[in-house]
C-alpha cells in the first residue's frame, strides 16, 4: 500500500483489502465515534484549560461536542491553591 499501485478492480479480493486499508489509513474506518475515548479527551482537555485559564481556546481545536463537554467539566472543577507550608 505504501507507493505501489492498486490492484485491478477485476481481482475482487486483493482490491477489496487494499481499500479496506486505504479507508483505515484515512480514518473512515471508525465512523462512528467511540464515547468513551470522546469522553476521556474531554475530561483532559477540561482539566488542562482549567489550570491553564484558557477554557475559551477549547472551541478552537475540539470538535464541538467535545468542547462542550471539556467546558462543562472545566467549569465544575476548582483552580487548585498553592499549598501552605
């Protein structure tokens, strides 16, 4: 698959395989996506823009149901104090 032609659409098997891998190299193969790995970015995504202050940046480069909830549980969680010796 890396740099070599397809194999001829008249060859069913080889052809079918080949873009079967083309479409899971380019990401199509998980169409649907996975909740817990959405759910999982955005609980990181939310802590981090929490201690970083920057909860507006995660419209920038999240897609938006994942910003939603980053937000979300930004907002429920509290800018940790510097300890006291």
């Amino acid at each position: 698959m890396l740099g070599t032609p397809p194999p001829s659409e008249s060859n069913d098997g080889p052809h079918h395989w080949y873009s079967a891998g083309q479409g899971y190299a380019e990401g199509w193969a998980m169409s649907e996506p996975d909740e817990q790995r959405s759910f999982t970015e955005a609980c990181l995504h939310g802590v981090r823009a929490r201690l970083c202050g920057d909860i507006d940046a995660l419209d920038g480069y999240l897609p938006p149901h994942v910003a939603e909830l980053a937000r979300r549980i930004a907002g429920v969680l509290k800018v940790p104090q510097s300890a006291t010796a």
